[in-house]
C-alpha cells in the first residue's frame, strides 16, 4: 500500500469516517487542505475527509456558498429533540453552545 493511501485511510478513520463538515457517511473524499499544486504534501496533517457535496463546495472557491451548502447538508443530517419545556428565544445562549462542542 503506497504511502499517500495509507494517509487517506487514516485520515477517514481520525475524522471518525464521516465529513468533517456535516458529518454525513457516505460518498466520502479526502481533501488536500493545502493543495497540492501549491505544494501540499500527502501528510496526514494536510488532509480532512468531506462528503462529495462539501468537497465539491470547497473546491469551486466561493467561501460563502461553500458555508451556505455545508450548514444546509449538516442541518440535513441532524436530529433534533422536542425540548422539555417551552424556551423563550432569549434563554439560548448561541455562543456558550458553540463554546460546548470544541
């Protein structure tokens, strides 16, 4: 098995087989993050796995409907719970939320 594909294998396995972006599991791709035509290496520390759809985003450029594409494919994959009791919009603190998941 050459080096690079060793890489791509453990690079799927570190992201715990699953797009990095929206989590999805299938039509899975490893993704150079700096390119190699810029000299990018196959190391394991250039490379984060992305389903074909978050992958096809990243590569055309366009940051922002990269983001918009991944956040509706993540949302996508996602289940979400009735709360226990009613929530008023104020009592969600978005950024402790994010804080959490790091």
């Amino acid at each position: 098995m050459s080096l690079s594909i060793k890489n791509f294998k453990q690079a799927k396995e570190r992201d715990g087989n699953k797009c990095s972006i929206c989590e999805r599991t299938t039509n899975l791709h490893v993704h150079h993050i700096i390119p190699r035509s810029v000299g990018g290496s196959n190391d394991l520390k250039n490379l984060i796995t992305l389903c074909s759809g978050c992958h096809r985003s990243i590569e055309a450029g366009n940051i922002a409907n990269a983001v918009f594409k991944c956040v509706i494919r993540a949302l996508k994959n996602c289940s979400f719970s009735e709360p226990d009791e009613e929530l008023e919009d104020n009592d969600i603190d978005f950024y402790d939320l994010s804080k959490q998941k790091q």
